[in-house]
C-alpha cells in the first residue's frame, strides 16, 4: 500500500494521462517491477521476499449470435479452473450490470453482427453501460472480438465495448484482441497469455496484435464462376420461393461441409441514380453503386447527421425509403450522406454440395426473403440479387471457412436438424459421406410447411434413404394438419432412440433460424435428456454444454 500522501500524489499525476499513456505507464512499471523482482537476495536493497500476489476471480461475459462466443467463455472458464483461478461466466443478456463495479476483473469476450451491431441479446448490456455513472477505477479487463475481416466493421462490438468501459474508468490489462473467422488459434493465445496475469494480479506489456493489423489469415481468395443451373425447388401452391443454385468455378475452389459462400449483391442501377437525383447530385450516381443502401438499422441511420433526431419507427429501411418518408429540415448534402454509408458486406449461405459428389461445384440453397415496409412488399437484398441473377453469367464469389460446424470421423454416428434451408449444409453432409464411404450413421430431421410442395431435395434423400446412406429421417410439415407439427416435436416421439444416440456418441447438429427454431430444439433436447437420463433439466444443459465444448454439439443458426 501507498502512504497516503503518494497516493494523493500518484492520482494527481494519472488524471492529466491519456488513455494511451496509461497503457504505456503500466507496461513501463510492469518492467520496472520485473527487474526490481530479478535482483538476487543478497542486494542489500532487497529488503523481503516478494510473494506472489494471489489470483484474482475474473467475471467471464460473452455476447452471441451464433454460439461461438459462449464456446469460448465456456473453455476459458474451464482453462482458469485448472489453473485454480475461480470465474464466473455469464452472458450480457443475464449479467447484472447494477453490481458491475464491484468486479475486479472482466474478461469480455465480443461478436460483431451485421452493420457493426452487437448480438441482439447485448443490446441491453451496451445500453445499460452507456447509461451507467458508476466508477469502474478499481477494474480491470481484457476485450477478445469475433469478427469476420470481409465487412466494414470488423469487431466493431467490441471496440464498442472497450472505450464504453474506459469511459467508466475501468483499466484495461490488455489490447483488444481481434480475431478473424479462423479465432480458434487466435483465441487460445489469447487465453495463454491472461493466465500469468490473472495469477499474478499484475499488468504485461500486450503483444503485438496481428490480425488487427491485416495478417494472413485475415485475407480471403476471391473465386469466379458459371451461374451453370438454378431452378426453383418449391412446387406450385407453395408460399415459398426456394433457389438450388450450381456455380461452375474457372478454377479449383477448396472448401468442406459445413462452409458457406459468401456473396456481394450489387445495387439497383436505377435505385441508385432515383437516389443521387433526390440528393441533387444526379451525376454522380457510380459513387453510391458499391455503398450499403438496404436494410438500414435505426442506429446506421442517426450516424447521419442530416437525420438526426427524427423518430424513425422501422428497423430496417432502405435509404430510398427513408429519402421519400422523412424529411429533415434544410437540404440533403449528397457528400455527408456517402461519408456516413457503409460499404456493402457479404452475404452468407451454406454450401450444399460436396467437392468430392459434385464435381468441385458449389452448390447454394436460397429461399427469397420476402417482408413489409410500410405495408409495401419488400425481398432481401441478396436473395432477390441471387434469383433475378442471368444463367450463364459469370458470379464472384469467396468460401467462408467454417471450422465449428464440421463432419466427425467417418466411423461417428451424426444427427442432423435442419428445417427450411437449414438442410442446405446436410446435403452437402451426406453427399460427402456418400461418396467417401463413411461408415457412421446418419439421422436426419427436416420440417417445412408442405410435404408436396416444399420437401427440398426429396428424391435425392429418398435414394440416400434406399441405399443406407441415411440411417433414419423424421420430417416435420408444420401445414399438412390442423394442428401444426415442428421439428422439436418429432424430437420428443424419437426421445428414446435420440438419447440412446447421443449417450453412445452421437455428434449434433442444428442448422436454421436462431430465432426460435434453434433455442426451442435445444431446449427439446435437453428435456428428452433430463427425462431419459433422470436428470435436472440444468443438468441436461451442462451436458449439452460439454458436448458442445468437446465438439459433438454444432450449431449454424442465424
């Protein structure tokens, strides 16, 4: 401890530092200790043994979209508590923020959606924070962001988080760390470096962070190929519009189940140019042709200043939309507009084919997302792109690698959930294990609204059916009957067989909509586990938790 006259002295001096001086002061004291701590005994300054402070108890938060940030917590945790270092893990949606000042040190653990937003169940923490007066001064924490390099704002969330917590105070013990889509490598670093800090309750200079910085494994390889065939799966009478969509490379494209491609739609031309006119700049059109002018958020949208403060309703608007419903006072500026417009990012889809059944194609499943402004129909941006797009032309395109959604060993029993165009990545699945001659059973589980109209890929799975490929299927057409049927519930009339499955080593896998498919499914799963197994239903969470972390549990939601 400090006598008190130093440590009326010391806060003097660090109230005129900048955050970045800060940073630089503590990796300078840090090595000034480590020198002091090297002296031999003998030095007659060497006044006592210095013990090592004891570890502290760090808060573990994590905000997801997808699940890949709570793996991680889930396995940082894990880590710290053989290491003896006791944490907590909670996720943003649960934590109670009312206490957050009396944490010692917060390990926040970050994703990035969309246009730079946090995952929809951070959205109440972020807030909450911005909100908050407390004094973070006697806190510590370390930021870890998944991002994916391809848009604008990479880890933009937790960048967020970072100078939203350096407001309130708290130090941080490290630079955000930032990882691209391949963070396992980057994330177990990471982790190795927090463990001499936790145990020493000290500070270390941060290493140099590579991937903030344009690394290799940030860079993605861009591929060209034939739109060579795209029909519509629903038949008539449907209420869906479904594409299967066959891309030709010009050259050999490397990617596995459980990838997804990723997609720049293009603007509208002639939305584009109804745009420029509106702002008074007609002849300069070509610049809004590569910026981000669909599904704007609220938030994108009050970036701008010309719209602040007005009491935009939608969350989701097309920049032509709000140009023609809004009218803020005095007059449109073309130039700070295109500051504030982001460029356009990607768009995801599953690959459904395998290189090793399809020839090295890549094989797509998009169903055309169709919705309301205003009471005026709308389509998704890249759906529409992908369906109106001419056969025959010529389609860019990068594979989106995908390593926590992955086939097991050939010998390993899978079990496959995946309603709508949540089947797209177990076509792929069983196409490969098809032709590679996998010996582990297949189960899959399907749903749609109609089995006449929308059982995507039926004879494809009814020759896998046939011939052994796939083991078992159980479908789900929620509109056949009076009384609508989902995936979830062919799950509780199979509970028997699937616990026996999972208990003799069945790997898991969910593919769809997050919301709610996949969180009732997962919720299905643990009651068949905690009835067949005579369990608490919390207990059958922590098992599905562990399989998660062992792998055997996957899941591709969005």
């Amino acid at each position: 401890m400090l006598a008190n006259e130093k440590l009326i002295e010391l806060k003097g001096l660090v109230q005129k530092y900048s955050r970045e001086e800060l940073i630089w002061t503590s990796g300078y004291l840090a090595g000034i200790i480590e020198n002091f701590q090297n002296q031999p005994a003998s030095d007659p300054e060497f006044k006592e043994d210095i013990k090592e402070a004891p570890p502290v108890k760090p808060t573990i938060i994590y905000g997801t979209e997808t699940g890949n940030s709570k793996k991680l917590a889930l396995q940082l945790q894990s880590l710290l508590k053989k290491n003896k270092i006791q944490s907590k893990v909670y996720d943003t949606f649960q934590y109670p923020v009312d206490k957050i000042e009396k944490e010692e040190f917060l390990l926040i653990i970050m994703s990035t959606q969309g246009e730079g937003e946090p995952p929809q169940n951070a959205l109440k923490f972020f807030d909450m924070l911005a909100n908050s007066t407390v004094i973070l001064s006697q806190t510590r924490f370390a930021v870890f962001g998944l991002g994916d390099s391809s848009y604008p704002l990479f880890c933009k969330a937790a960048e967020e988080i970072e100078l939203l917590l350096a407001r309130l105070g708290a130090q941080p013990a490290k630079e955000l760390q930032k990882a691209d889509v391949d963070y396992v490598p980057v994330a177990e670093a990471w982790f190795a470096e927090l463990l001499p800090l936790l145990k020493s309750s000290g500070k270390i200079p941060a290493p140099e962070n590579k991937l903030t910085k344009g690394g290799e494994s940030s860079i993605k390889k861009n591929y060209l190929g034939t739109l060579k065939h795209k029909i519509v799966l629903n038949d008539k009478g449907s209420n869906k519009e479904t594409y299967h969509i066959e891309i030709v490379p010009q050259e050999e494209v490397a990617y596995e189940p459980g990838d997804a491609v990723g997609i720049y739609p293009a603007n509208n031309l002639s939305e584009v140019k109804e745009i420029a006119r509106l702002l008074q700049a007609e002849e300069r059109f070509e610049e809004l042709l590569e910026k981000n002018i669909r599904g704007l958020t609220r938030k994108s949208l009050t970036r701008i200043p010309a719209f602040k403060g007005l009491e935009i309703e939608e969350e989701k608007l097309d920049l032509l939309d709000v140009l023609k419903k809004y009218s803020p006072e005095g007059n449109l500026s073309f130039d700070e507009i295109l500051d504030h417009l982001y460029a356009i990012s990607p768009r995801l889809y599953s690959v459904t084919s395998s290189s090793e059944a399809h020839d090295g194609e890549v094989h797509l499943a998009v169903t055309l997302d169709t919705f309301t402004v205003d009471n005026l129909p709308r389509t998704g941006w890249c759906s529409q792109y992908l369906a109106d797009y001419p056969k025959d032309e010529i389609l860019p395109f990068y594979i989106h690698k995908n390593r926590n959604f992955k086939l097991p060993a050939e010998d390993k029993d899978i079990i496959m959930i995946g309603p709508g165009t949540g089947i797209a990545p177990f076509r792929s699945f069983l196409a490969h294990r098809d032709a590679t001659g996998a010996e582990g059973r297949n189960w899959l589980f399907f749903g749609e609204q109609h089995f006449v109209s929308d059982f995507y890929f039926q004879t494809e799975i009814q020759e896998w059916l046939s011939n052994g490929v796939l083991t078992r299927l159980d479908t789900a057409f929620s509109r056949d009957q009076d009384e609508k049927i989902y995936v979830q519930d062919r799950l509780k009339e199979k509970s028997r067989e699937l616990y026996d499955w999972i208990s003799g080593g069945a790997y898991l896998y969910i593919c769809g909509q997050k919301h709610p498919m996949s969180i009732e499914v997962e919720n299905t799963l643990a009651a068949i586990i905690a009835e067949e197994g005579k369990m608490s239903r919390e207990e059958a969470h922590s098992i599905l938790e562990a399989l998660e972390l062992e792998g055997r549990f996957q899941k591709d939601v969005y």
